[in-house]
C-alpha cells in the first residue's frame, strides 16, 4: 500500500506541476514537503492530495476499511 500511496501523490503532484522535495511514509502517518503554485492555496493543496489519495486507496484496499474508520465515527 505504501508503495501505491507513492505513486497517487507523485501522479496527483505531476498533474498539478507541484514538486515534491521530500516523502515520507512512516507506519501510520505521511510526511510530505512540495512546492506548489502560488495560485493553489495549502487548503486547497491538501484536499486534492488527501481525498484523491484515500479515494483510490479505500477502493483497492477495501479490507482497511476498518483500520482507517476505527471505532471513533
């Protein structure tokens, strides 16, 4: 999963023309540094890498349903 986690925010990073100057995947979270246009504001940025990324992943991952909703929702 980490290695296809990779490639959405690499994709969803070239098709924006944002640069990534560092990624990293720990166990349980993602650390991510880009540049970015200076028309794209950060909540807009973080949207588009968020939710397009755990679209796709909730979708060919559907047995971590579980593990990303938890018993807190």
């Amino acid at each position: 999963m980490v290695i296809r986690l990779r490639q959405l925010l690499n994709e969803a990073c070239r098709i924006n023309r944002w640069w990534i100057s560092e990624l990293s995947i720990p166990e349980d979270h993602v650390h991510l540094i880009i540049q970015t246009k200076p028309s794209d504001s950060v909540a807009e940025v973080v949207q588009r890498l968020k939710g397009g990324s755990s679209r796709v992943i909730r979708k060919e991952y559907p047995e971590l349903e579980e593990f990303l909703w938890g018993d807190s929702f």
